[in-house]
C-alpha cells in the first residue's frame, strides 16, 4: 500500500529510513535536529555519514558519530578543494535501495549534485526527505518530497541576529559598506499564500469549502520546503493559515478550508 503523508500528521509514520549525511558540506551542530526530524518518519535504520576523515574538517562530527551511533563511512580527497563525498553517498544509496530494507531516504546536504539521486530514488517509489540549509538550491528542494531547513529550526531554537560582513566597496579607498551576501531558497510566503487561494478557489464546492487534506497535498507537491517555522512560526500550517486569511472547520475526522471572505456570504 503507497503511503500518503501531508503537512498536518494525524498518525504516526513508520517507514524505514536511510539517513545519509554528508558531512562535508552540513555542520554537526545540526545532528540533533537531523536526528529528531528524521525520527518523525519512521524508525532510522541506516545511519551514515560521509567524509574524508583524515581531515581536521570532519574534526566536530568525530563525537557526534559515537553520541548518535553514525556509522563514518571514509571517502580520500584525490583532489584538493573538491567535495569527494558525494560520489560515495551517491553509491551507497543504490546499494541500499537495492537490498529492499528501506522505503524512505533522508538526505542530508545543501549540494544540488544531489538532485539526480532523489529523482531516481522517487522513480523506485521512494519517500525523499531532505534537510540542509537556506542555501540550497531550489532544484534540490523541490526535487524532494519534504525538505527541512535546518538553520531555521536552530535559529527557532536559539535565534541569533544575522550580521552581515562589511565589504569593501571597490574605487573608494577606506570606505566601507555593510552588504547583506546571504542567499536562500526559502519561498516568499506571499507566493505560498497566493498558491493556497488559487488552490482553495479552483477546488471549492458551492459554499466554498476544500477537503485540507487536498489542499494540504497540492500544496506540499508544489512547496517541498514549505513549513511555518520557516517564517519564524512553530506552530500548525491550519494555525498559520488562519492567521492568513483563511478559515477551518472540522467535521467528524474531517478537516475543511476557505477563503476568509466566503464566510461573509
């Protein structure tokens, strides 16, 4: 039976996951989030973190791996300056999808050279859940079922202001200028909302009501990455959209969605 998952999870998951890590290109500071996101899919059945481990780089995920029982797979560095990792990661996962012992993989990295994988994976009926940081590329993002940005839920956890590096501007000598460099693939949330009415209006019934669970799932196919703590909310989407113009109701085990402006007729 295909499973079905939605951003609003009435029942617990319980797929078997692959966890692969690559260490080269996520901080281990993140590992206790990667660990408790994942853990809300199902039960992690391989944990694996990539790297090159002669270098004083994957010096910080050395403790983590024996803290969270990861198993460091090594990968030489044959050229300077090149992420090596990637390659062994990528191998792995065909293995592992091979043996049949899992049906859902959590991939950890903010690198776009992952893109390729998910979509074979998901050819194979996988789940695909990805994580990584604001920075990542909208290609892998939305190549994923659900992608976690794991520097918004630390900054959920510990919020710390972001200061940018001053920048030299060039042609004027000792001056200098604060420029904000910082890039991510986070969707505005006027467009999130936007697509959520277009939704809600071409799917409604006469008195304007739309099954949540359809509206959730077009939404979530649309906007992988989507979730309230992404906007600094760490609440429900149902919450986070009514305070967007949106209304709900519950009918027996059944949850309904309109436009605000429909409860005025």
């Amino acid at each position: 039976m295909e499973k079905n998952i939605s951003l609003e999870k009435s029942l617990p998951l319980d797929y078997n996951i692959a966890l692969l890590i690559d260490a080269e290109n996520i901080s281990a500071d993140y590992i206790s989030y990667i660990i408790d996101e994942a853990n809300k899919f199902g039960s992690i059945t391989y944990r694996r973190v990539y790297g090159d481990w002669t270098t004083d780089l994957l010096k910080p995920w050395k403790p983590k791996c024996i803290e969270y029982s990861l198993t460091p797979v090594q990968q030489y560095a044959y050229v300077t300056g090149k992420n090596v990792s990637d390659f062994t990661l990528i191998i792995d996962a065909m293995d592992i999808l091979y043996k049949g012992k899992v049906d859902c993989f959590c991939l950890v990295s903010s690198d776009s050279d992952f893109t390729k994988l998910v979509t074979r994976l998901k050819e194979d009926k996988m789940m695909v859940i990805g994580m990584g940081e604001t920075k990542t590329p909208t290609s892998l993002v939305n190549s994923c079922e659900q992608f976690i940005y794991l520097d918004k839920i630390r900054n959920l956890a510990a919020p710390k202001k972001f200061k940018p590096k001053p920048v030299v501007v060039p042609g004027v000598p000792g001056e200098v200028k604060v420029k904000e460099t910082f890039e991510n693939s986070i969707t505005p949330i006027e467009d999130i909302v936007g697509y959520l009415e277009s939704v809600v209006a071409e799917n409604a019934e006469n008195d304007g009501w739309v099954y949540w669970s359809l509206a959730n799932n077009l939404l979530s196919k649309k906007y992988p990455g989507f979730n309230p703590r992404n906007y600094g909310k760490n609440i429900r989407p149902i919450h986070f959209f009514e305070a967007k113009g949106f209304n709900f109701k519950k009918e027996g085990t059944l949850v309904y969605i309109r436009l605000a402006e429909k409860a005025k007729g």
